[in-house]
C-alpha cells in the first residue's frame, strides 16, 4: 500500500522572502509586479510578509513568468543560495 500524503507531509516552500528579494532588484513595486503578473497587488503583499502560505502552483507560475523565470528556476532554493553567496 501507498502512503497517503496528507497537508503536513507535503513540503511548502516560502516563496516570500524569495518574491520580495527579485522585485527589489527589479525595483518593481508591489502594484507593478501585481499588474505583470496578472494578481491583486493584496496577494503579493500577503505572499511577501508571509501571510500567504500556500500560493497555488498557478500563482507561483504567474509570478515566475513576471520575471522571465520558469517555475522551477522560480522555487529553486539551490539558486537563491547561491545568489546570496
């Protein structure tokens, strides 16, 4: 039998710190990454503070593509690691 997967067995990824992070050395604000990436510029401010917790892959994948990125390259912890090297 399979293990079933439940809420707390699936990794989150904090993708706050991260969003915030790119839309600075962008210097973008919240509102002009709201609008490129089609969301409310709410959502972005709930992500960046850590009030959103569970963004849908969709919404991640709107965000990545705000800034050229796949989602992958978006949620790449190794990346961001390095970057701040």
């Amino acid at each position: 039998m399979s293990k079933k997967l439940t809420e707390s067995s699936v990794p989150r990824i904090d993708v706050g710190p991260k969003l915030r992070k790119l839309r600075h050395e962008a210097k973008w604000s919240q509102q002009y990454l709201a609008i490129q990436a089609d969301v409310k510029q709410a959502t972005i401010c709930r992500i960046e503070i850590g009030k959103e917790l569970n963004p849908s892959i969709n919404l991640v994948n709107r965000l990545a593509l705000a800034f050229g990125m796949t989602l992958g390259e978006f949620v790449d912890e190794k990346q961001t690691d390095k970057e701040e090297i």
